[in-house]
C-alpha cells in the first residue's frame, strides 16, 4: 500500500494473461465506444490493420487498476497516460510503477506497460498519497 512505497521502488504486474475480444466487447459496451475498429476485423482492414485491437482507454484502465490495487484503494491522487502502442487481441500486458520520489506525503510514480514481446503500449505519472 501507498505507505509501504519507497523512493526508487518498482512494482510489476501482469495486467491481462491475454486481451481477448470479449474483452473488447465488455469495454465497448461499458464505455459506450462502439467504433467497428475495435470489432469488425473486415472494416479494421480496410482501413490498413491488421484486426481489430483495444480501445485505448481499455488500456489505460488495466493498467490503472494494478496502480490502485499496489497503493490502496483512494490513495491515487492523479493518473495520466500516453498510449503509445496498439494493443491486439492475443497480447499479454505487464505494467511496472515506479516510485520517482516521496515528497510532502505523495509519492510521485512512473508507470509503463508493454506487451509480451517488450514493446511499449502505454506511458504514464501517477501521484500517492502515503498518509493511508
């Protein structure tokens, strides 16, 4: 928890053994972002894919739910992100944080996921508060 994490710590996690189109489906229907690239293989194609992938924000969640799960429930005080890859049915995403400082009682994070071959889906910061 957010009271346990020390300056220069890391922490990783898979976040999904493997995304799967029914993940997809799920975060469509929750998100309300239906766009065929994200369900229709043939419309994926066409526009020069290779199959439909993730939403973004799909990503985004995973991974800020390993962020809470490892400093404690409401202990977040900011999350941001930057999806710098695509995430495709089949991949298996592992998130590491990293705590950069600690500071007036937060602690302030690194945060990045990549997929089973190493490459880089998601970067992001991440601030704690370590008073829990």
């Amino acid at each position: 928890m957010a009271e346990q994490l020390v300056a220069g710590g890391e922490y990783t996690a898979v976040v999904v053994e493997s995304l799967n189109r029914t993940h997809l489906a799920q975060y469509a229907a929750a998100s309300g972002d239906y766009h065929p690239v994200h369900h229709d293989d043939t419309y994926a194609q066409s526009i020069g894919y290779p199959s439909v992938f993730a939403h973004g924000m799909l990503t985004m969640g995973l991974t800020g739910s390993f962020l809470e799960r490892t400093v404690g429930r409401g202990m977040l005080t900011h999350y941001t992100a930057r999806l710098v890859g695509q995430v495709w049915p089949g991949d298996r995403l592992t998130a590491t944080l990293s705590v950069t400082g600690i500071a007036d009682g937060i602690a302030e994070l690194t945060v990045r996921t990549v997929n089973q071959d190493g490459a880089v889906v998601l970067t992001g910061s991440a601030g704690a508060r370590t008073d829990g």
